[in-house]
C-alpha cells in the first residue's frame, strides 16, 4: 500500500514510518497540516494515518479539506486525545477509524488493512500469482509450487512489483520510484539495484531461489 503519514511527533513519525515500511509499504510522511494536505491532494494513496493535534492545520480541519475537495481516501486518525467526544469528532468530521496513544503496532497494521478493504472490497486483493509463485499480500509470504520462499521486506517490495507488471518492461527508474521510493538519492539506489538484482549476481541470489529450483523462469 502507499501510505500518508501525518504525525508532528519527531519520533513517533519516525517509529510508524520505518514500521510501515518494514511491513513493506510505501510512504510519504509530513510533520504539519498544511503540507499533509499538500501531499494528500496531490497524488493517490491507499490510506492515511492522521493526528489530531497538528501544526499550522489541525486534523480535523485537514480531513474536512480533504473531504470538501471529495478526497476519499481512508483516513485513520491516531490521537493521544481519547476520550469518547473526541472519537466521535474525528469520525464525524470524516474520518474512517479512530485508534488512540498508545497503541499496537500490529493492531494499526491490520486496521489499515480492513479500511482499504472496506473502501472496495470487490477489487483489493489479497494475493498476487504469476504462473505457481504465489504473494500473500496480507501475511506478507511467499511460495513457488507450494514451497516457501523466504524474503526480506524490500526483496518482498520488488518481487510484488514485478509480479503486478508480468509481462510489461519495467524500467531502473520505475523500480526506484515505486520500491526504494522516488525521494532516495538515486545513485547509491541504483548502485545497489546493479548489484543486486541487475548484476551477475542477481543469478546466484535472486534468481537462485525463485527460478533455478524449480522447472521454468518467472522472473
């Protein structure tokens, strides 16, 4: 998923977004209301993480605006503000869940996953397949005729892209916006890219454990 993050919190922003991406999604982060509005009109995200408390523009005002230019998108409030009024305020102001500081981790994860499924549940899907290498895109897992491949997030990322493009040329830079995410300095990423996936050894590495196992090449 790509995710919008609006925390002012230096390190509670920084926790939730390195666990967001560690779960292997893409996110974009913003630490105020005004340049979290920015970013939430400018481009498509699957859902939003907001705070209530918020510089320059509150969360309330923020996802007012959002919805007043019919931005849709699935907003999840967190909030140290607790109690029951300040729940419903945030629904009411057009938020879709409410989840309270502290919190799980885990518990944040599968609520954004039940509001993107909740949001069209006839076109999200759980599960990316091509030929007999198989993604879960909940449990985060992979298996190729039935046997499990171990992957690390990023690795997960890019296999996912790859299999959601079977069939298309997909490019350096395609790769760089979509899985290292477009704001990395593109040199180092492409250097590692090279190595990793493009060089010589992306055949005793990548390559090893989704293809030479077993009978034909999928990627």
């Amino acid at each position: 998923m790509r995710i919008l993050v609006i925390e002012d919190d230096v390190e509670a922003q920084r926790y939730l977004v390195k666990g967001l991406k560690e779960a292997g999604h893409v996110v974009d982060e913003a630490g105020d209301g005004d340049t979290g509005l920015t970013l939430a009109l400018s481009r498509p995200y699957d859902v939003a993480v907001v705070d209530r408390m918020l510089p320059k523009l509150d969360g309330i005002k923020l996802v007012g605006a959002m919805r007043d230019e019919r931005n849709m998108t699935p907003v999840l409030f967190l909030s140290a503000l607790s109690d029951v009024d300040d729940r419903i305020k945030g629904l009411r102001a057009g938020g879709d869940d409410y989840l309270t500081k502290p919190y799980a981790f885990a518990e944040l994860l599968a609520r954004l996953d039940a509001l993107v499924r909740r949001r069209d549940p006839g076109t999200v899907k759980t599960k990316v397949a091509v030929g007999d290498l198989e993604l879960d895109l909940l449990s985060r897992t992979a298996k190729r005729s039935g046997s499990a491949i171990e992957l690390q997030p990023r690795e997960f990322r890019l296999l996912e892209y790859l299999m959601r493009h079977a069939g298309q040329i997909v490019t350096r830079t395609m790769l760089l916006e979509n899985v290292w995410e477009y704001h990395f300095d593109p040199r180092p990423m492409s250097s590692m890219f090279t190595s990793r996936v493009c060089g010589p050894k992306s055949t005793r590495v990548s390559r090893r454990r989704f293809c030479i196992p077993f009978a034909a090449r999928v990627i």
